[in-house]
C-alpha cells in the first residue's frame, strides 16, 4: 500500500470516527441520503473505498500465503478475480456514508455542501485534499520524531534529577 493510499485510507477512518463520535444531528429522508450520496460521489467516495476491499483481499492472500507458499501462483490468480468479484461491493460502502452523512447534515446543507463541490474552488478542493492531507500526514510523522527526541532528552534530565541514568 503507497502512501496515497495509506493517506486516504486514514482519511476515511478519521472522517469515520467523527461520523461516529458525533451526536445525530439531522433527521433522514430519502431526499438528504440522496443528497450526501452526492456529496460522497463528488468527493471520489467510491474510489477510496477501492484499496480497502483490494487491501482486504490481498491480506487475505498474504495470509494463505504464508501457511501455503507452493500455492503462490494459484492464490495471484484467485486474487485477481476477487478483487474484480468483490468491486461492486463498494456501493455499499458508499451507501453507508450517504446516510452517515445524511445523519450529521441537514437536506439544505447537504445540498448547499454539493452546490460547493460543483463550483471551481470545491473541485479544487477535491482534487487537492488528498494532496494536502498526505503532505500533512508527512509533517505529522516528522514533526512527531522531532518531539519523540525532545520527549526522551526530558524524561532523562527529569529522571536524572531523581538520581536515575536513563
């Protein structure tokens, strides 16, 4: 998995976990689930749902592999049609944030958030967000390195005021 793909797949889990955390909001009707199904189809919903069934199925294969490696060939194989036979199943995916979204927007905002991400500016947003989350997502690793050193020297010079050489 590249780092793109690690960058959206922590995306989903992160905007997951808000959909979650948060309280309902909104009540749903069939004209708002339809609305944010919109709003997760302009946001490339269905295409980042692609490299988790692809990851689920290839977690799979690696596992058989393991246990079975004379069978590496066979397992390719059926792992080529499985991720094809398992590709529909990401409408259901989609279909579950439309009504996550659904839950947490009002049919008005939902169709004032696609009104949005029709415009130049929304479709920018959308092509540049994974961009700029995979940059953040980068900065967030080398920032956290540069404070784990800061973290460790004090947890020594406090320690060592306590009479202990770490």
């Amino acid at each position: 998995m590249n780092a793109r793909h690690f960058i959206k797949l922590v995306s989903i889990a992160a905007i997951g976990w808000h959909l979650l955390a948060a309280p309902v909001l909104a009540q749903t009707t069939p004209a708002a689930v339809a609305a944010a199904r919109e709003v997760v189809e302009l946001k490339g919903g269905a295409q980042m749902f692609d490299p988790i069934i692809i990851g689920v199925v290839e977690q799979t294969k690696v596992a058989l592999i393991q246990t079975n490696p004379q069978l590496s060939r066979d397992l390719d194989a059926v792992s080529a049609q499985l991720r094809s036979e398992y590709a529909p199943r990401r409408e259901e995916l989609v279909a579950e944030a439309a009504k996550f979204y659904a839950q947490r927007f009002t049919e008005q905002e939902l169709k004032e958030i696609v009104a949005f991400l029709r415009t130049p500016a929304g479709k920018k947003m959308v092509a540049q967000e994974p961009l700029a989350l995979e940059d953040t997502f980068q900065y967030v690793q080398q920032w956290s390195q540069r404070i784990g050193e800061d973290v460790m020297n004090r947890f020594r010079a406090e320690m060592k005021k306590k009479g202990h050489n770490l």
